[in-house]
C-alpha cells in the first residue's frame, strides 16, 4: 500500500516533469543557429577546410594529378634545410626590432596628437593611415625609387649632400634589412595610432584633473595613468603585430627578392617561392603549418605573461 | 513575419556562398582577373559548320596563356584566333593575357590547381617543374610527326627532358652585350672585326678601361636581384660554361672553370670600370642611351629597334624620348672569350608548351595539338621572329619571315646575330625534370643570392665558388657534378 502510494507520488512528479520540460531546441534556438550559419559556414569553408587540406598536403608530394604520401619527410627537408632556419632567423629579428618600435613610435604620435582639436587630430589620423590606404605595390615603387643604388636616388642624394659615400641600400646585405625594416616602420603605423588614439580618447578625464592636484608631471601621467589604461591596447598590437610580422612576405618579395645573400628571405617569402615557384607545396604546406605553430605559440606566451596583468 | 524574412535572407545569403564555391572545373580558366581576361574569337561554337578539318569534328574550346612576347602579340592572338576558328570550325582558342611579371606564376597556381591552360608560352629552363608534378605533356604521343619535322632538331632539344617532348619552339633568343657604336671605335675597338670575329677577354678589359671617363662607364650590366642570374648565364660563355649540365649530365657550375669566371666578375667589379651598386634591368640600356655607359649587358638584336626609336623621337621631340638621352648607333656585340676558350652564345628558347588539366582527354589533346602547330608555325612564328630580329627555329617560319622583316637592320648587327645563333648550345640530351628543377632552385636560392654578395664586394670568389660546390654536392651529390 505505501509502495503503491509511493510509486503513485513517483508517476505524479515524472508527469510534472514532463509537462515542465522545456524542449531541446526552441525556435529561437533555431533563428540563433541560422543567424550564426552564415558565419560558422565562411569559418568552416576558409578556416577549417584550408588548415585540414594544408595538413594533410603537408603530408604528401603534391600533385595535381595524384598526390603521394611521404609522411613527415617535407617536415624533416624543413627543419634539415639551412634557409629554413636563415629565413627563421630573419623573421625573427625584423619583428623582434619592427614590432616595438612600431608600437612605441604609434603611441607617442597619439600621444603628440592627442592635445589638437578632433579636426586637426583627424587630419593627423588621416595623413598618418594614407599609407595603408595605397597600394602595397606603390608603396614598394616609391620605395624603390628611395632607395635606389645609384647617386639619383633620393637616401643617396641625402648621403651626397652631407658628403657622405651612397649606400647600395638593398643590394648590401649591411643595409637590406635595415631598409626594410624602415620602410615598415615609416608606413605602417597608421592603423596603430588610429587605435591607440581611440583608446586614449577612452581615459576618463578625472585621472588628469586629480593628478593635476597632486602637481604630477607629463611623463608622470604617462607613465602612472595612460600606459596602465592602455594596455590592453598595447597587449592587443602586439599581439596582432607579431603574427602580422612574422607573415612578411610583400615587403621582401617586391623590394629584394629576399637577397642579397638571402638576408632578407622571410619564412612567408620561402614558403611562396616553394609554392608558387618550384611547385613544392607539400613542403611550403609543411613550412606553413610549422609557422602556424610557432605563432600560436608566441600568442600564448604572450597571453600568458602580459595577458594576466591585463585588466579590461 | 519578420522571422520567415530573416531566414529567407539568411539561405540566400548561404546559398550564394556555396554557389560561388560550385564552379565547375571546365569553367575555371575563364574566371580571370582584368589583366587575364580571356579573348575568344569572334564566331561562337555554336556556329560551328559540320565537317571540320580537326580530329572528329565535335566541337572543343582550347586556353592558351601568353605574355607580350611583342608590343602587339594581345591583339596578334586575338586575329589568330579568329584566323583559327576559320580553318577549323569546330575549334574555339580562348586566349589568356597575361603580364611577364605574373605570367610564370598565374601558370604555376593555375596548374597546380589542376587547371592549368591547354598551351602555355613557356622559357625551356622551368619545363622541368610542369614535368616533375605531371602536368606538361609529352606532345610526341598526340601529335603528327610531320609537324615536328618542321622545327630544327637544336631548337626542339631544348623543350625534350628524358626523351619526351613537352612543347614546340617559337624562338632561339641569344643574350650578350650592346654597345655605343662610337664611343667604342672612340675607345679603340674595331666593332665590324668584334662582331664578324669576336673578342678576347683582355681586348673586351682594354675597352672598358679607355671607355671608363668622368660619369661613363666602361660596362654596365644589370645586376639587381634576380637579374644577377643573366650575369653567369652570359658571361659563362667567356669561360666555357655554356650550359647547367655537361653531355654526361654533370652539374657544370662546380667546376674550375666557374671560379675563374666568378674572380673575373670579382675584377670587373673591383676595377672601377663598372658601378659598384646595383643596377635595375630597366636602367642599363638607359645608361647607354644617356652616354653613361658604352657597353651594357644583357643585350639582344632586338635592342635595335628600340634605339632607332629613342634616335626617333628625339628628332621629333616630341617628348617621348629618354630623359637627357643622345642619338646613339647600336653595336650588337659577342661576349668575350678568356684563353683557350671557344666563342658560344649564351641561349635561351621559349615555346608553346602543352599541358594536361582537369578537362584533358585524348581527343582534346589532340584538337590542343591542332592550336599548338598553328600558334607555333608559319605566319604566326615568322611574326615573332622578325618582331624579335631573331632567325626562324622552323622551316615554315623562315618560309614567311620575309613578308615581316624589317628592311633597315643594320647588316654588322644581323651578321653577327646570325653567327651567334649558330653558336648556341642546346642543353644535354637525357637530362631529367629532376635534374633541371633542381638546376633552377640551385640557381635561385644559392648562386643569385651569392651573386649578390659577390657584387656588392662581402663575398669572394673563392667563397661563392665554395659555397655553390658544397651546394651542388648535396643537390646532384658527388658523382653529379663537375669537381676538377
């Protein structure tokens, strides 16, 4: 009797439960997942496809008619081949000299423009981001035409003037990365000042007026109130600074063709030339997959060392 | 209603994703960019009359990718496809233009993709890469030999790895030195005796040295970036080299007779009588031109014409002449030759080469056949040639020629041409597409890039000499190269 109580209080909660039982997908739900189908599908066609298709091609002597697997050997050819690692080397001494410096000379032009008024500030933003604005291929003619060998270049006829002896500025391996390095530091700093200057305009204006009280200098208010509210802006360039740099590949390939002596052959140059030049894609897949890799890496680290300090 | 909106937008929007992802592979060749647009002759296919001429008279559509190997060649191939599609109705070419810049590239992305074009203008030396991941097509298995009896055997070599024959020759292209006229009989040099019978390496310094006064330069060769590479393929000949691999298929560029030519470049570059920074491609004939220089490398016949223009238009002055430039005569000169070495020309041949894409069947290869003869033969190659000032590789071409020859060539220049085209080598026979990809890569990642150094004084000789042989030891290994 009391068990049959029981189960009867049992089979009444159960029918509670089911009737209070939401369903699994409502259709809200499914507007959600329609709304966001458009956008998982560009992810899984231009994202996902080209990252599987570039392992699995990384693994093969690529064919357009028939691929051969070979296993880890484009892996091996890689890390055997003394480019591979001269191209490393490159790369990482044109982001270790491009990327702080792009980010310091970016936040203190914000910092220089920050006192105009919004109209001469956007003409100074303007100027400033006119360089992303023209084409890569211009910039590299201008740029050429800069750093021309001969005495009618412009650097040289600086160089004449002062009665100081022209540079082969690309053709030295003294020089040529030095004036790549220039080059992108002197034209790529428009968007990075743009942001920078959004989040200085972000500072609430009562850390000024307090410090101000307490007589604090103008580095002082650099150093104690604008460089700890900027850093997730500055965590954020450099972030997107390091894989930016470490895909290089226009600057080189226009100007130098990664010479001379291939001191200025980056990874992004190398894994093209394998590509598009000598039709090894199975090893410029693996270059690629490796360089993936090691930018994952460095993003980590650097979400992990500077990331905590980070408040947003 | 608003919902029912929302999730129709959203499948249209899904389905013209995907749409754009759906192309089917015959559709390929035809999505180009402004530069590659395709040109197809004027009468559609379907138009076509019964009964053609090609191989079963169904009706096929042929690519063909070309850069400006003229001024006009865009607008030529346009004529030839239409002339084409009237011998042969059923058959439409569908012509591809592209830049020199990107040419070498839109065609390795397009064949790796698997949609390479059916024929495609091609310099011999990067056959080996198409042969190598299976896309270049052995055209002897497809095509009539009496089409092939009409190319001159030395011109056809140069498109034949390993036995098999990828492509036809449209031109024996030679590469030396250009000069002033004037300025080099003012500097002593009796240009008729250099072009009739050719110079010594110590005669050729001479010239240079006299040439060499305040702004003017001796020499000039272009020598910036992957231009560094015409300087050893040109002036190899001065110490012999005249190809990659010797007839028994050794690796030539580890031998001694490279390090005498790499400390001769070294002296050159020492002396004062070249510039010691880099010079673009684009600046050495200008330099000339200007009187800053009175030999200048790389030079080809067809520079003639190009200075006979400049002398034009500074008659007119209209100004379209070569800033400061001055009327000059062009001296089309051989390269010089060191002691106990036998003058030959450094030469290069482009063709029409045939390749196997995602469409390819037996018959279509063979209608790609058809095109290949009819682009690379009579009228069509007779017009390259004169175009070029270059002599005809076939019999059909040098049957034509005499309708586009330009009758005002100077005669010293045509002369010596001629005796030069005579001079040039063909590559090895039974050279695989592994040995001459490998030549290409060990050209571009070791020997252009040293080249570099070399120029610009931080590398010796003997250095770059070192470098290229442990290079080509682990390329080719011991046995595959030349060490003496």
């Amino acid at each position: 009797m009391t068990q049959s109580r029981h189960m009867g209080a049992d089979n009444s909660e159960k029918q509670n439960k089911i009737t209070r039982r939401e369903p699994l997908i409502t259709k809200d739900d499914i507007s959600g997942y329609l709304f966001v189908l458009v956008a998982v599908l560009f992810f899984l066609v231009f994202t996902i496809y080209p990252l599987v298709s570039a392992v699995i091609t990384s693994l093969q002597l690529y064919k357009p008619f028939g691929s051969d697997f070979v296993g880890a050997k484009n892996y091996i050819n890689t890390f055997q081949n003394a480019l591979f690692w001269k191209s490393l080397r490159n790369t990482l001494v044109y982001t270790a000299i491009v990327v702080p410096i792009s980010i310091l000379f970016s936040f203190v032009i914000a910092l220089m423009i920050m006192p105009f008024n919004r109209k001469l500030q956007s003409v100074f933003k303007a100027a400033y981001y006119l360089p992303a604005v023209a084409s890569g291929i211009a910039l590299s003619v201008v740029w050429l035409w800069i750093y021309d060998s001969s005495p009618s270049g412009l650097f040289n006829q600086l160089l004449t003037a002062l009665h100081l002896p022209v540079q082969n500025w690309l053709g030295s391996s003294k020089t040529a990365l030095l004036s790549l390095m220039l080059m992108a530091i002197l034209s790529g700093q428009g968007q990075n000042i743009i942001i920078y200057t959004a989040a200085l305009l972000g500072i609430d204006n009562t850390y000024f007026e307090a410090s101000q009280l307490d007589g604090a200098t103008f580095l002082q208010n650099v150093r104690y109130i604008v460089f700890p509210l900027v850093r997730p802006t500055t965590l954020f360039l450099l972030v997107t600074g390091i894989i930016g740099s470490f895909q290089v590949f226009m600057n080189a390939y226009m100007m130098t063709g990664g010479g001379p002596n291939n001191n200025t052959t980056m990874i992004g140059l190398l894994i093209f030339n394998n590509a598009f030049k000598y039709n090894k894609y199975g090893l410029a897949c693996a270059q690629a997959i490796i360089l993936t890799i090691i930018i994952a890496f460095i993003s980590f680290l650097q979400f992990k060392l500077a990331g905590s300090e980070v408040e947003y | 209603m608003k919902r029912r909106l929302s999730v129709a937008l959203i499948g249209f929007v899904t389905v013209s994703m995907l749409a754009g992802c759906g192309q089917s592979a015959s559709n390929g060749t035809s999505a180009s960019s402004e530069n590659s647009e395709p040109v197809t002759s004027a009468a559609s296919t379907a138009e076509v009359a019964a009964g053609s001429s090609a191989s079963s008279g169904a009706t096929d559509t042929i690519t063909v990718m070309v850069p400006p190997v003229t001024n006009d060649y865009a607008d030529k191939m346009t004529e030839w496809a239409d002339e084409f599609h009237t011998k042969y109705p059923n058959l439409t070419l569908e012509v591809i233009n592209t830049s020199w810049d990107d040419h070498n590239t839109k065609l390795s992305t397009m064949a790796q993709a698997g949609e390479a074009p059916d024929i495609a203008e091609l310099s011999y030396s990067n056959i080996g890469t198409y042969v190598s991941n299976g896309t270049a097509v052995d055209i002897t298995k497809y095509m009539d030999a009496d089409m092939l009896k009409d190319y001159d055997q030395n011109a056809l070599d140069y498109m034949t790895l390993d036995g098999a024959t990828y492509g036809l020759p449209l031109y024996i292209t030679i590469q030396a030195l250009g000069g002033n006229k004037d300025m080099l009989e003012a500097a002593g040099v009796d240009v008729a005796k250099v072009q009739a019978d050719g110079w010594t390496y110590d005669q050729f310094l001479s010239a240079i040295k006299a040439g060499t006064k305040g702004d003017t330069f001796g020499f000039v060769f272009a020598n910036s970036g992957v231009t560094a590479s015409d300087f050893i393929n040109i002036f190899g000949a001065t110490a012999g080299i005249t190809n990659a691999f010797d007839s028994n298929l050794k690796y030539t560029y580890s031998g001694k007779k490279m390090l005498t030519l790499l400390q001769a470049i070294e002296n050159m570059t020492k002396s004062g009588y070249m510039p010691n920074y880099g010079v673009e491609a684009s600046q050495r004939m200008v330099m000339c031109e200007t009187g800053n220089a009175m030999i200048f490398g790389k030079a080809m016949p067809l520079f003639e014409n190009s200075i006979k223009k400049n002398n034009a238009a500074i008659d007119a002055s209209d100004g379209s002449a070569v800033e400061d430039s001055k009327k000059i005569t062009y001296a089309f000169l051989p390269v010089p030759t060191m002691d106990g070495v036998s003058e030959s020309c450094f030469g290069t041949v482009d063709g029409m080469v045939a390749f196997k894409n995602n469409n390819s069947t037996d018959e279509h290869l063979k209608n790609v056949m058809t095109a290949l003869y009819f682009l690379s033969s009579g009228e069509r190659a007779a017009y390259v040639d004169a175009a070029t000032c270059l002599n005809g590789v076939c019999q059909t071409s040098r049957d034509a020629i005499s309708q586009f020859e330009s009758t005002d060539r100077d005669q010293g220049n045509k002369d010596c041409a001629d005796r030069l085209i005579s001079e040039v080598s063909a590559p090895p026979t039974g050279m695989t597409a592994d040995q001459s990809a490998a030549a290409a890569q060990m050209m571009d990642e070791v020997i252009v890039p040293q080249m570099q150094a070399l120029l610009a004084g931080e590398t010796t000789a003997q250095d770059m000499y070192d470098a290229i042989v442990s290079a080509a030891k682990d390329a080719f290994g011991e046995d595959g190269c030349v060490l003496d």
